[in-house]
C-alpha cells in the first residue's frame, strides 16, 4: 500500500490504545513509545506504529516529517462545545464580578436567552462564518475533532439553522464536526408561561426534523433549577431516541436536582459539568456506563467548585474532559487550558487528562473506533508538540505548545 506521510523521529509517542472508554485504573494506561515512528497510508489511516528500525520504503513517502526527537500525542477531541452562536456576551462579566449568580443572569432574561436573541438576529452563513474562526483557533491549539451543539435557537427553524450552519462547516476547513441538539437549552421567553407546549415541539416537531434530516447524532438537556426538570430531560431524551438521538445530559452543573440518575438510567452515552454529583449520581454513571464528561475551564470561570473526577475514576466511571466552549459559562476555545486545570484540580495525572481529551473524549462522541488514539487503523490525527515528553505539557501552562497538527495524514497547522 501507498504511503501518503511518514513521521519518525518521535522522541516520545504518548497515546492510550482501543476502541473503548478507559474506566477505572485503565484511565491511566498510557502506551510511551520512545524512538517512534508511524505511517499513515493514502486514505488518511494510520498503517503501522514502530520504534527503532523501520521499512526502507517508508523513506519514500510523499511526505516524510521528522519530528525532531518531540512528544505526539493523537489529536486532541473537544467532545462539548457550544460552538455556533451569535454576538458575546462581555458584558455578563461585571455583573459577575458584582456577585450576580449564572442563573439569575438567566432568570432575568440575559445569559442563554441574550445568546438566543443574537443567534435567532444571524444569518446560517454568519453563523458558520463566526464559528469557522472559532475553529480556525481550536485547530491551532490540537482540537482535530470537535462536538457541536444547538441551543441558541429555541425555534425549530433557527434550532436548524444552527445545525445547518455546523453541516456547512463540515469538511471545509479540518476539524472534524460532530452535531448535537440542544434545543432544550433553555425555555425561550415567549413560552414562559406555556413550558409544556415548548417541550411538545422539542418532542413532536424539533427531533423529528432534525432526525430526518439528519442534522444530529445526539439529544442533549439542560437538566438544571429553573430550566429543564428530571422529568422534562427524561421525556425529551426518550423522544430523541425514539429518532435515533443517542442522549446525552447537561447535569448537576449548578444543582444536583438528578441528572446523573436520569444519564444512568437512560443511559445516556455521556453526562456532562458534574460539577456538583453526589455519591448517588457517582454509582448511577458507572452503572449505566455513562462517561463524565467533566469541563474543568467552566468551573475556572464561574469560580464555582471542580467536579469530583477522582472519585469517578475510582468508582469505574470513564472520565472525559471539554472545553464547553460557550459565549457566557466559558468563552474559552483552549483545551489545552482544560488539561492543565484537570491535572491541578481535579488532580488527575497527565496520563489520565491524556486519555480524557482523546480516547474517552472520542468515545463520548460515539467515535472511539476511528479516533482517539495512534493505532494502525485509526485515522493519522496527530499533534506534535513543543515538547519531549508527556509532563512538559502538563508543566506548563498559558501557552500554546503545539508545533504542528496533522490531520488525516497531513499537516494543517505548523507554527
Ligand atoms: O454548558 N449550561 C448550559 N449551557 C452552557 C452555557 C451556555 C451559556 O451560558 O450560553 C454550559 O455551561
Ligand atoms: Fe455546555
């Protein structure tokens, strides 16, 4: 088979190995290949991983990187964000310096339905073109794969608007987009008093387009006080895959009203924040196999507390870490600074922040068959760092490190 790159010098090559989520003690079993090298063939695959001596051929390839004796790692995955949305919201931070708190920016009509109101005033095209730079700054900083949620919307025609905005950015610029409908984000003002009729058309008007459409591979809740209840989330979730919608659930980010057991129970394939998870919620994720989806950078930024990833991780739940890129919780695009507040605060070890961005990351995504780790058969998404070895970009924090992306085999950011 043709060889389209071939990367050797690798100083060290980091990556955790499978097609799985890691629970458990597997969270930190990181393959360290010293003197490494791979070769990526011309659909973009990896086909081989090796240290030491490799095939005379390999020299050949169309493109031959020497990695200069650097760390790589896969590419990094961004399995929650909130990526398509009109205006900013920087004038929530005084009020937050002022002490106001995220849900009665919300309950007063600003917060979410400030971002609703801007995205509902923007056309697909400045959506897509907004949320293109946005990317443009992710990749940049290792994001080769990211999730994308609706959710500003709140109509069906703008919930599909968004959806259509992150369709149009799909495979024209590098990163690899993965939809999900939030249209139960928040309840828009103009069904204030009429909740039930808003969640009769997330269920019997919404999803259904979407599904037919084809516009999402996820149902998302915000299931949270004074948004979506236990009850609500459930309902539209069980709506949502009934279409084929695999569910996943904004949960215990500021109150811990059940979340957790509603993901358990369903099971949702990830639940997201955690910030606030009991013992009960704990157990119910590790029962259902639903991985915690923890979004460090959002705690940083409503300087609120770190969820309880280690007793996650001991208690057998996969953990994943995002950035929760959003104009309002956390208008941050750097999963970089992510990994670095996961290791601080969460106090996991680089090993296991490494498999939380990729291989758990991927599976949160239902994507840990093709991404998520550097394999032979999994696609060449790659970063190569500033960096020799796994703990230097653990060390230090602030900047970005990486040198160059490769994505499908090829390279796409080099700096
Ligand atoms: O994940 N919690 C709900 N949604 C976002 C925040 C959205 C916003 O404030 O615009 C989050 O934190
Ligand atoms: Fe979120």
């Amino acid at each position: 088979m043709a060889i389209k790159t071939f990367i050797h010098h690798i100083g060290m090559l980091a990556t955790p190995i499978g097609h799985s989520a890691h629970r458990g003690k597997e969270q930190a079993d990181v393959q360290i290949l010293k003197d490494a090298w791979t070769a990526v063939s011309e659909d973009g695959t990896i086909l081989a991983v090796g240290t030491g001596a490799y095939p005379q051929e390999y020299d050949q390839a169309q493109n031959v990187i020497d990695a200069e004796g650097a760390l790589v790692t896969p590419g990094l995955v961004d399995a929650h964000t909130h990526l398509i949305f009109g205006g900013w919201r920087e004038h929530e931070l005084a009020l937050k310096l002022r002490g106001v708190a995220y849900l009665d920016i919300l309950a007063q009509g600003g917060g979410i339905l400030s971002t609703v109101r801007s995205t509902r005033a923007a056309t697909e095209q400045e959506l897509a073109d907004k949320a293109g730079e946005a990317l443009a700054m992710m990749l940049e900083m290792g994001t080769t794969t990211c999730e994308a949620k609706s959710g500003y919307g709140l109509t069906t025609e703008d919930e599909l608007k968004m959806l259509r905005a992150i369709r149009d950015l799909q495979g024209k610029q590098p990163v690899d987009l993965v939809p999900t409908f939030l249209g139960a984000h928040a309840l828009p003002e103009e069904y204030k008093d009429n909740r039930e009729e808003y969640i009769r058309l997330l269920c019997e008007e919404m999803i259904p387009r979407v599904a037919e459409e084809h516009l999402a591979e996820f149902c998302d809740v915000f299931c949270e006080t004074g948004v979506f209840t236990t009850e609500e989330s459930r309902t539209i979730l069980m709506a949502g895959k009934k279409y084929g919608l695999i569910p996943k659930i904004h949960a215990d980010e500021i109150d811990p009203i059940g979340g957790t057991l509603v993901a358990g129970e369903l099971p949702a394939i990830s639940a997201e924040h955690l910030i606030r998870t009991r013992d009960e919620g704990i157990e119910a994720m590790a029962k259902g196999g639903t991985i915690a989806c923890c979004l460090p950078a959002t705690s940083f930024y409503l300087d609120a507390d770190f969820a309880r990833a280690r007793d996650m991780i001991t208690a057998g739940v996969p953990v994943a870490i995002a950035t929760d890129f959003n104009p309002g919780s956390c208008p941050n695009l750097s999963l970089q600074l992510a990994m670095n507040l996961g290791c601080y605060k969460y106090r996991m070890t680089p090993e296991e922040v490494l498999t939380a961005v990729t291989l758990n990351a991927a599976a949160a995504i239902h994507r840990a068959d093709t991404i998520g780790s550097v394999e032979a058969g999994k696609k060449a998404d790659l970063v190569i760092w500033k960096a020799d070895n796994l703990d230097f970009i653990f060390y230090r924090f602030g900047n970005n490190l990486v040198h160059q992306v490769i994505k499908n085999g090829e390279i796409v950011i080099d700096r």
